[in-house]
C-alpha cells in the first residue's frame, strides 16, 4: 500500500474518534436540556430552538473550515495545537479532580430537573410562539455546538484531508445523541460522562501536544505513530494524577 495512504489512514482514524468522544460529551449536555424543554414547555419549541441552532452551527463550521486553507499548515496547527491544548488540559483537570472525589462529579439528572423546574416556574405564553423555551433550547444548543465545531476544526486542521474524518465523527455522535434522545425520552445519566471526559481530555491533550510540536518544526519519532505515544504517555499520567489526588483528598478527610 502507498505509503502516503497509511499516513492518511494513521491520522484519519484517531481523528474521527476524538472528534466523536468529544462531541458526544457536548451533545449529552445539550440533549439534557432540550429535553427539559421539551417535556415541560413543548416539544415544537425545542426543535425550532435545537435545529435553529444546528444550521447556524453549521453554517459557521462550513465558513471557517475551508477558511483554514488559506493559512499557512504550521501556523494552523501551532495555533489551533495551543488552543487543543488549553483545552483537553481543561477537560482533564475536572476528570481527575471529579475521579478523585475533589469535585462533584457531574449528573445530568439533575441538571435536568432544575432545568426543569427553572422553565416550569415561567409562565407559558398564551400565543403559539413560546420564546422561552425556544431561547433556551437555541441557546445550549449554541453553546455546546460552539465547542464541537471548535473541536473538529482544531483536530481536523492539523493535516491535508483530516476536516472531512474529524466531521464525520461530530456528525456521528449527534446521530446517536439523537437517537438515544428519540428512544429513551430522558437525560442519558447512564453514560459515564466523567469517563468519557478523561479520555477525551487524554486524546485532545495528546492531539494539541502533537500538532503545536508540528508547527514548531519538531521531528516526531516515528511520525504520526507519536500520537499514541502522546496518549499512552499522558493517560498514564493522569491515571497516577488522579489516584495521588484521591490518597491526599482521603488523608485531609480523615
């Protein structure tokens, strides 16, 4: 097989799966609140809401990542590296402290229920446009969505052809969130999300780390094989971080 096409392969996969994990993190928190809407306020003024703010996402995902051919490859993948970077070390920070019992551990249950009671204390509209809850539903939907089109530009832009694989997995999580959504009609609290956050800020950590080092010039041992490198090195780590984190958090306790 042509070599050029292994490397393609090697990069497009690894792609694709953080852009997946991570989207489907995003989109679980996003489904939590449509779902209080749609249940307490009406399930037309959900849609209008999400799917108003889906095609706005994807109009801004379609502008700026065709956008990013125009800059320079290095620049690209050092900026967007630092920025990947920023960001997985975000999302591990809060899987370690949540696994190490420092901080609650996120339950979409309960966020759904003040959600919830949140837009059953306002009152409802006599007229057919419910602007509250289509406000809440766009405005989650925006904020979450924001984060994915960040993250697949930010993994898609660190090499020739990676937008199209990192796009597809963004794509895939949201059909899954959706049907899920469609199938259980309630907040997917089974999910271990804080799991998913520490791989995610694994792979994201890894990926950032890998491309800032593409866009200085560093010569990666074994080229694109250091990506699993990176992520064995830094979940390792995390792992020790987390279990050194949970020793201290019981000898302050006791």
């Amino acid at each position: 097989m042509d070599q050029s096409v292994i490397a393609s392969v090697n990069h497009a996969w690894p792609t694709m799966v953080a852009a997946f994990l991570a989207s489907l993190v995003e989109f679980v928190e996003a489904l939590t609140v449509v779902l209080a809407v749609g249940t307490t306020r009406g399930w037309r003024s959900a849609l209008i809401g999400s799917i108003g703010a889906l095609v706005v996402l994807f109009v801004v995902g379609a502008l700026l990542g065709p956008a990013l051919t125009h800059i320079p490859l290095r620049a690209v993948q050092l900026g967007v590296g630092t920025l990947l970077l920023l960001f997985g070390l975000r999302w591990l920070r809060k899987a370690i402290l949540r696994s190490a019992g420092v901080i609650p551990f996120h339950d979409e249950g309960v966020t759904y229920e003040k959600e919830a009671a949140i837009l059953r204390s306002v009152t409802r509209p006599s007229r057919s446009w419910d602007a509250i809850a289509i406000t809440t539903a766009f405005k989650i939907t925006m904020l979450e969505g924001i984060e994915v089109v960040f993250i697949v530009i930010a993994v898609g832009a660190g090499g020739t052809g990676l937008l199209l694989p990192a796009t597809a997995g963004a794509l895939a999580a949201l059909c899954v969130v959706i049907a899920l959504g469609l199938l259980v009609h309630r907040p997917l609290s089974a999910i271990p999300e804080n799991i998913l956050k520490f791989v995610v800020g694994v792979l994201l950590t890894a990926f950032g780390t890998f491309w800032v080092g593409e866009g200085i010039g560093v010569d990666w041992p074994g080229e694109d094989w250091s990506v699993i490198a990176l992520v064995a090195g830094f979940g390792i780590v995390a792992v020790l971080t987390s279990h050194w984190c949970r020793t201290q958090a019981a000898a302050i306790r006791s």
